[in-house]
C-alpha cells in the first residue's frame, strides 16, 4: 500500500513539473504584454446624489455610467489592438493607434481625477486648504479666490471641449493655472505637471443641469472641491522634490 | 437677407448671400442678425425636441451673434459680410478673437437649413450622381458620414462638402485642373473650424458639438441622433441645373458649388 501511494506522489509530482514547463513554452511574444492590465472604472466614493445641488444626480449618474465607462470600454479596445499590433509588428497600426489611446486613456485617466477632486459637503467638499497648500496658494495668487476667479476664466474660455486644471509644476516648484483641449490629461502642457483639481468643462459635465451656462456650473463646483485631496497630493509631491 | 453681386480682383464672382447690417443714423455698424431657422421649432420633433431648438438656437446661436457684434464693432471687420468675417479672421490659422464667433454664427445658420420637417429621403439629379460617383452609392456615403460624425474626438461638426480644384497642400492651386479632382467629400471639422477655410462648397452639415443632442439623446444614442437628423436633412433641397454662362462663377455661401467653365451650378432652393 505504501509502494502505490509512494508511487502515485512520485506520478503526481512528475505531472506537476511537467505543467510548470509547459505553461513557459508557448510563448512568442514579449512576457511583458502578457501581464498588460486594462483599465477599469473605479467606484465613485459618495452616492450619485451626495453632490447635490452643485451637480446635480443625473449628471453624475450619465457622468459616471456612461461617458467615463464609454472611455474605459474604448480605451481597452485599443490597448487590445495595440497588444496585437505589436506582436505582429505592424509598427504603422502602432502609430495609427495613438489617437485613440490618447484620447481614451485620456479620458479615463482625467475623469478618475475628477472623481476625487469632488467631495460631499458633509465630507469636507468646498472647506478651504490648509498649509502648506494654502500658504502655496496665497504666494502664487493672492488668494484663494484669487485662484479660483482664475480659474473659472480659464475655464469658461475654453473653447469646444477640454478641462482646467490647478497643478503643480514639481520642476519648477510652482503651482500653476493650465487649460487642456478634449481629453488630453495635465502632462500633455509640461511632464513635470501634477494635476491637484482638473474641472471638466466638456459640456456633458453640465448640460442638463446649466445648459450654456458654463460659468454658473464653473461658480457653483467650488462648494464640492475636495481640497484634502488636493494637498494631499501636493505635500506628497512637493516632499518628494525634497528628499532628493 | 441680402444678396449681393460680387465682382472684386479676387477671381471670386458669383451672387454672395449675407446677413443683413443695420444700418444706425446713417453709420453701417456691426448688426448681424440672429437668423431664425426656416421652420416653427417644435417643427423638428420628435427627432430634435423643441427644447433643443430653444437652446441651441435661442441661447448658443444667438450668443455666437451678440459677442460677434460687440467684438467687431469698430473694427476693420465691421461692416463685412459674414463670410469676410469668418475668413479673415481665421488669419491663416492665426486666429483672432473674432473667428469663434462668426464661424459659429455661419456655422449655425448653414446647420439650421441643413435640416427640415419632412426632410430626409434621397438626394436626386446631379448631386445624387456625384454621390455615386465618388462614395459609389448613397447608403455608403450615409454611412460614412454617420462614422464620421460619431467619430468625432471633443466638439466639432462633420460636413458634406465639394472640393473643387485643388491640390492637398495648403494654399495651393492646381494648375491643370482635372475633372477627378472635383468631388463630394465627408469632413470632419474641431470646433468652429468650417471648409470655407480650405475653400470647399459645404452642401449640408451636422452639429456635433454635445450641446446639440444632449438634451435629447446622451451619451449612446449619439449614432442614432446623427442617423435622424441626417434623414430630416434637406439633401434633396440641392438642386442642379446647366446654365450656358461662360464666365466662371463661385458662391461663397457654401450653398452651390461650381463645376468650371460654368457648365454646371448648384444652387440650394430656398422654402
């Protein structure tokens, strides 16, 4: 009896080798793409409704459901073709590729931003920066509401679709005020920027509720800012300038 | 409306179609006009619901040709037609302030008489046989327009248009002007950009800016928006006919297009 068990562990053993080699030999491409991972919609942190009435639930619902996952669903897509594209080698696929990516991924990577830049006011949405965010603040534009009337003009003159963004330019250590068109992310105006608050003023981030008027959308988003997340990333990105 | 004969140095002749000025104590000042779309708007329903109509032509239209007039007044681009406005403005690529405004505006009045109650069906006579010619048949054009448009990266507008002599370089003219080179094509344009900038005869025009179906339709029904309102577009409002002029003739409207010689002229029948 314990020659056969002896034996069929022996068997197993042998079995369980030969599927660890087999798994590593069919391979022809770059391991690298195999562990490729896509893009997926993130979980909004409050309820559709927790942002109201500064943006209203159907917004945020259509916002959410719809363009952000219609972003993510296009953006896999084409990282899909890219993935074949460049297993075959078809270098002109590759290129031809890229607006979608950008495009998409764009979109993606902005609106997860987005997500967190907006906060319930029961969460802390609209209560003001503390330093060293705040004292940045104030030495880069007055105020406050130095900053925010800047950004609100830059915002509503954006023309078509695009975002506004308050970063930071970890190079030259200097906040900053930039405008970016459709869904090109912050990094595409300076690699050294980090997107603190972006605003999306594509018109489906306020149409039902604002119809043309951007400006009153622009005005009213304030009271949801999620100035916490703001600093947060900015002390961890200014501090990382530092440990250097 | 006022329509006007055009004969400058330009080599561009042809009736010229405009917005009328106002005309105050006898000083032309910048006075476009909010034209009002040919049609009741609740006319369009239900594939474009009154309540777009209201805002898209009583708020963004109208908002386009209040700012135009208070950007030019006094300027050297008072006093011009809106096509003038929209091209010289357009400097080029260099754009000035204006340009947003007045291509909006041109865009808008172009896009309201794209579209009729009753509209769509099938072009006929010589647009149709262009249309076969260059997309090989109506449904292939159709389809490649809906593409087009729904294809769209931010806000722009997607045009049929005729693009007449010209070689595909910037600024240039081809200087042996071959009956190939004439054809009906599918653009795609950002934002207010327009093709009379390229110099090209728009025949019909789609909004695709969000602002235009999102009150009726979000985010994924945008297809079947473009495939509606292309059906309700007057296509069938082109018409063409012979006319024995010898003299070259070219309507800057965008409303007809020119097949040189004069042989052929194209001209959009208006009610």
């Amino acid at each position: 009896m314990s020659i056969i068990n002896v034996s069929i562990i022996f068997l197993i053993a042998i079995f369980a080798v030969n599927i660890d080699a087999g798994v590593g030999k069919t391979i022809t491409m770059d391991p690298c793409l195999e562990s490729m991972k896509t893009a997926s919609l993130p979980d909004l942190p409050y309820a559709y409704d927790a942002l109201e009435p500064a943006i209203s639930e159907e917004i945020m619902q259509l916002h959410h459901q719809k363009h952000h996952q219609t972003y993510v669903t296009q953006y896999n897509k084409a990282l899909g073709k890219l993935r074949s594209a460049l297993a075959d080698g078809d270098h002109s696929s590759v290129v031809k590729l890229q607006s979608l990516i950008k495009f998409n991924g764009g979109g993606h990577v902005n609106h997860a931003i987005f997500w967190k830049n907006l906060a319930p006011v029961h969460e802390g949405g609209g209560k003001p920066p503390h330093d060293p965010l705040s004292s940045a603040i104030d030495a880069h534009f007055g105020s406050l509401e130095g900053l925010i009337q800047k950004m609100n003009a830059e915002g509503a003159a954006v023309q078509g679709s695009g975002w506004v963004w308050f970063g930071l330019d970890k190079e030259l250590k200097r906040l900053v005020v930039e405008t970016t068109a459709n869904q090109d992310p912050l990094v595409t105006k300076g690699s050294h920027l980090v997107p603190l608050i972006g605003i999306d003023v594509w018109e489906h981030a306020y149409y039902p509720q604002y119809k043309n008027a951007r400006a009153e959308y622009l005005k009213n988003i304030w009271s949801v800012i999620n100035w916490k997340y703001a600093s947060d990333v900015y002390e961890r990105n200014n501090r990382d300038q530092t440990e250097i | 409306m006022g329509r006007g004969w055009v004969g400058d140095g330009s080599g561009l002749t042809g009736w010229r179609r405009f917005s009328r000025k106002v005309t105050v104590s006898g000083v032309i000042t910048a006075g476009f006009e909010l034209k009002p779309p040919p049609y009741p708007l609740d006319a369009l329903e239900p594939h474009m619901s009154r309540e777009t109509l209201d805002y898209h032509w009583g708020k963004h239209h109208k908002t386009y040709v209040e700012n135009l007039n208070k950007q030019i007044v006094g300027t050297d681009l008072d006093g011009l037609s809106l096509e003038e406005v929209v091209l010289l403005s357009y400097n080029k690529g260099n754009m000035l302030p204006a340009f947003n405004n007045a291509a909006q505006a041109w865009n808008h009045e172009f896009f309201w008489e794209s579209i009729k109650p009753e509209g769509g069906g099938k072009p006929a006579g010589e647009l149709l046989r262009l249309i076969e010619r260059d997309f090989g048949s109506f449904e292939d054009c159709l389809e490649r327009f809906k593409s087009a448009a729904a294809s769209q990266f931010g806000s722009g507008w997607t045009w049929l248009a005729y693009k007449a002599n010209r070689l595909d370089v910037a600024n240039a003219v081809n200087p042996l002007p071959k009956e190939e080179d004439k054809k009906i094509v599918i653009v795609k344009t950002p934002n207010a950009v327009n093709p009379l900038l390229w110099d090209y005869s728009p025949l019909l025009t789609i909004d695709t800016w969000e602002h235009a179906y999102y009150l009726d339709f979000e985010v994924p029904s945008k297809c079947q928006m473009i495939f509606t309102k292309f059906e309700s577009n007057g296509s069938h409002r082109v018409v063409f006919y012979a006319e024995p002029k010898s003299s070259i003739h070219k309507h800057i409207h965008g409303q007809a297009c020119v097949m040189g010689n004069g042989k052929l002229k194209a001209r959009i029948r208006n009610g």
